[in-house]
C-alpha cells in the first residue's frame, strides 16, 4: 500500500490508474484523501478509476464527493459514483441526496439511491419533511422503515414544529404498526393538521 500510494504522488496515464485500482482493491482506507484528489484528474481513465476504487474501499469521507460526481457529464463516472454511495449509504450521503432531490438533473438518481440505501437516517429525513421538495420523498421513506424508528416518531410527534409533527402523524399512519395506535390517539388532541391527520 505504501508503495502503490508513492505512485499517486509521481507518475500519470495508465500507470497511475493501475496503481489506484490495486488500492480499491486492497481497500486501502490510507488512501482515501489521494485517491479523492484524483478524481479531478484531467486523465478521464484516471478519474474513472479513483471512482471505482473508493467505492471499493468504501470509505465514509467519499460520500461528499461521490454526491457531487451524480453531476459529472461522464455517464460512467455517475454510475460508479451511484454505485459507491449505495454500498456506502452513511448519514451524510442520504442528508447530500435529499439536497440533490431539488436538482432537476440528479433527481432521479438520487432517489434510486435513497431507496437502494433504505434511508436510515431518520433525522436528516424528519428535517426534509419541512421542506416541499423533498417532504413527499421523506414521507415515504420514512414509512417503509421498520417499527424500530417508531419512538423517534413518537418524540417528533409530540416536538414543537407543527410541520414535522402533521407529517409524522401521517407516516405512523402509514405505517400500519400497531404500536403507533397509542401515541397517534394522544395526538388527536392536537390542534390543526396534526390532529386531523392521526
């Protein structure tokens, strides 16, 4: 690994895409932050295979700059970058892909990638029910999570945002647990939206 890391420092072409491919290979998380300086390249090889490589070594801290490759006018890149962030799908690349919702060019792979991942990550979904764009999207995939989440639903439930709190009583709804019953009768007292729709 330490040699093949002294060839992203000194050489160019084919060599260097080989030597970044061997460290994907042999996930070498040591070099995540060289390989993620290759991926502007000028080589496209180059870039394609810094690509597939954090993908293969899989490393949280890619996740950013796997997003904004979604965008890169190379189809190959936007699939390798697709393709790393599902088997990353860490906290920060679903909060980076519900912002990518609102971008009419990543949109589409942005939601096969938040479905693929499961969107796990229940507070950066429960922030994106306040905004229009992105609300229906959380809604449903905050729906098809387990029962697991159910308590943080109850505590959104019952926080101080009126938006979170009318949009969460639906998705317990739709959660069809029954473990949701007792918190969504306690919520029909609630005033507006929130009332009405537990």
């Amino acid at each position: 690994v330490v040699c093949l890391s002294g060839v992203l420092e000194t050489t160019s072409g084919e060599p260097l895409a080989r030597a970044i491919y061997l460290l994907g290979k042999l996930k070498a998380t040591s070099a995540v932050d060289a390989i993620i300086q290759r991926l502007n390249d000028p080589d496209p090889a180059v870039r394609r295979f810094a690509a597939i490589a954090l993908t293969e070594i899989g490393d949280p801290r890619a996740e950013e700059y796997l997003v904004a490759l979604l965008r890169d006018k190379d189809p190959a890149l936007r699939t390798y970058a697709a393709v790393g962030l599902m088997s990353i799908g860490g906290r920060i690349s679903i909060r980076l892909l519900l912002a990518s919702l609102n971008d009419p060019e990543t949109r589409w792979l942005a939601v096969r990638i938040l479905d693929k991942i499961g969107s796990r990550d229940v507070d950066s979904l429960s922030t994106a029910l306040k905004d229009e764009r992105t609300g229906w999207y959380a809604e449903e995939a905050l729906a098809r999570l387990d029962g697991n989440v159910l308590p943080q639903l109850e505590e959104r439930l019952k926080g101080p945002d009126p938006a979170i709190r009318e949009s969460v009583a639906r998705v317990m709804g739709e959660v069809k647990d029954r473990r949701a019953v007792a918190p969504l009768l306690e919520a029909i007292q609630s005033a507006g939206d929130t009332g009405k729709n537990s």
